[in-house]
C-alpha cells in the first residue's frame, strides 16, 4: 500500500501549497530520512519570488536542502542503521520524508540530541572560511553579517584574526559583536566605510574581504577593501543575474578572487563533518541564530522572513513536528 506524506509544492511566483505525496523509497545505496526539520536558505528567496527560467510547479520538497532526520529505511547495500539520527545533502527536504545516497548522510552524535541541525549551511561556512586561508593578526572584512558572516566571524576571530563586520542592520552588528569581530560598521555609506577601514588599516586595506551578501554592491565593496596581493572570497550567492567587476582595481592590486561555493561532493561532505565536530565540541553554538520556527505549512512566511529580515531576525527552521 502506498504510504504518502506532505510536502511543499512552488506552484508559482510567491506561491507554495502544502500535498500529500508519495513518500519516496531509497534506492540502492540510498537511505530514507524522516525529516525533523530544515533550514531555510536565502538562496530560496529569489526561485521562490519567480525567475525568468522557473517552470512550475516545482518538485514536491524543493528548496529544501538544509535537512536533519532519523533514517528510517535503508536501499540495499546502504550501511547505516534504522534509528540513526543524521543531518544531510539532499534537495527535496520540505516535506515529510526525503532520500539521499547513504554517503550524505552524517550521523549526530549524543552531543546535538535533541537539538535542531541544519547542517548544509554551517558546512559551507566550514569550507569557505578554508578557502579563506585566514592567519592570526590579518585584518578580515565580513560583509553581510546573517546567519553565514555570524559564523565566519566566529571562525576567524578563533583563528586570532581582527575581524571588520559590515553590515546594514543594528541588530546585525550587535550580533557580530557577540560571536567575535573586534570593529563593526554600518553598511550605509560607500565612501565611509572605505575611508574608515582605511583609517583602521594604516592604508593598507585588508588582506581577506570575504562578501557574503550576494549583491552588487557588496561585491563593489569588497573590491576596495581588498589590500594589494589579498584574497577576496565571495561567499555570496549571485543568482540573480550578471555581475560587474573592476577588473582593472583586481589586476592593480594583484589579488586573488575564490568562489567559495563547493561543488565537489568529498569537499562538501568533509564540511558537514566538520561542522557536526564544531558545534558538538562547543566550539560553535549556532543556537542564537535560529530566530523563527515555523511549521510547513508556514513555509512561505518563512521565506518573507528569510527577505525581509523582521526585528533580529537571522535564520529561519521548517519543523516537521
């Protein structure tokens, strides 16, 4: 008999119905997760407000991709038990269940019982702070404090590094602050915030700017206050169409421009696992950054509050529960 679930359905521009699907069966080598809950990402913001290319309706549980469960079904030759608590690389996680090869799964250890997970997007703060090459001493402009520039900033100030936090909301930099950057400024000014990290640098700018916004402007920014031979990093998600770059300012200052998002599956998985030794060791506790829970069948104020960022909001979950 055909067991079905709920899942989230894009229909359209702004749009999402809650159906009752099929629940998916694991293949060979996959398990089955039931879904305890899952990030929202501010990648979702724009496919959910509609882009040129979008077919509708989407697949029932995309956009999910930040999920944490506890397998209950495993595909043949899929070494890992029923019952196994796990956080994982999957992309139909708004739903009641979702499916992912038994190597994207990470099992949580007794530390994190209990506690939600969204492991994807603390792996890749893992892994762009790696590409960073961040070293003691070195001034490090973050850009965008949200839920990724919170635990960057984390990340390098640990690394003893004199971390610059840029962004535009009070309660952002107030964040900042608490996980670690030694300065912060207020996104409102161009000119002003080039001159003032000029000032703090003696001229020389900083060594690592890492742009964790996804805009055009931040990405002007970083440009200035890269210093000569630096490594900008761009941490930012553009999906929302071309990008200019003074290339000419790149070339005089002879830096170094990384992409940071992963896309080699052993280099993602390495960041999740990492991830989960971070904040089960308490060397990170994400915690204050999940600032709105909702249930699915809220997803899309939940989305409208991932855009819009009410008060001190920093990272919504989707619950099952």
């Amino acid at each position: 008999m055909t067991e079905f679930m709920q899942a989230a359905v894009l229909q359209g521009p702004s749009a999402i119905s809650v159906d009752q699907v099929p629940v998916p069966q694991p293949g060979p080598g996959e398990v089955r997760v039931r879904i305890e809950g899952c990030g929202v990402c501010a990648s979702n913001v724009e496919p959910w407000e509609g882009q040129p290319w979008s077919s509708w309706p989407g697949a029932p549980g995309g956009l999910g991709h930040e999920a944490w469960g506890v397998v209950d079904a495993v595909g043949q030759d899929a070494d890992l038990a029923v019952g196994t608590r796990v956080a994982m690389l999957s992309e139909r996680a708004f739903a009641g269940y979702d499916v992912a090869p038994v190597e994207k799964v990470v099992p949580l250890p007794a530390a994190l019982e209990g506690q939600p997970f969204p492991g994807e997007p603390i792996a890749c703060a893992v892994n762009i702070f790696r590409r960073a090459q961040v070293e003691a001493g070195q001034w490090v402009a973050i850009i965008g404090i949200g839920f990724l520039g919170a635990i960057l900033t984390r990340l390098a100030s640990e690394a003893g590094a004199r971390v610059i936090a840029i962004s535009r909301r009070d309660e952002s930099l107030e964040l900042a602050r608490q996980f670690g950057a030694e300065v912060t400024i207020p996104m409102i000014d161009h000119y002003k915030i080039i001159g003032e990290v000029g000032q703090l640098t003696g001229g020389s700018f900083c060594p690592r700017v890492i742009e964790a916004v996804g805009k055009q402007w931040p990405l002007d920014l970083a440009g200035e206050l890269i210093g000569f031979g630096g490594r900008l990093v761009i941490a930012g998600y553009h999906q929302d169409g071309p990008r200019q770059v003074n290339v000419q300012n790149w070339n005089w200052k002879g830096i170094d421009v990384v992409n940071a998002h992963e896309r080699d599956p052993a280099v993602q998985m390495r960041g999740l696992r990492e991830a989960v030794d971070l904040v089960a060791s308490g060397r990170l506790d994400p915690t204050p950054l999940y600032t709105g829970r909702y249930p699915l069948d809220r997803l899309g104020e939940a989305l409208t509050a991932t855009r819009d960022k009410p008060g001190g909001f920093v990272k919504a979950l989707v619950t099952m529960a």
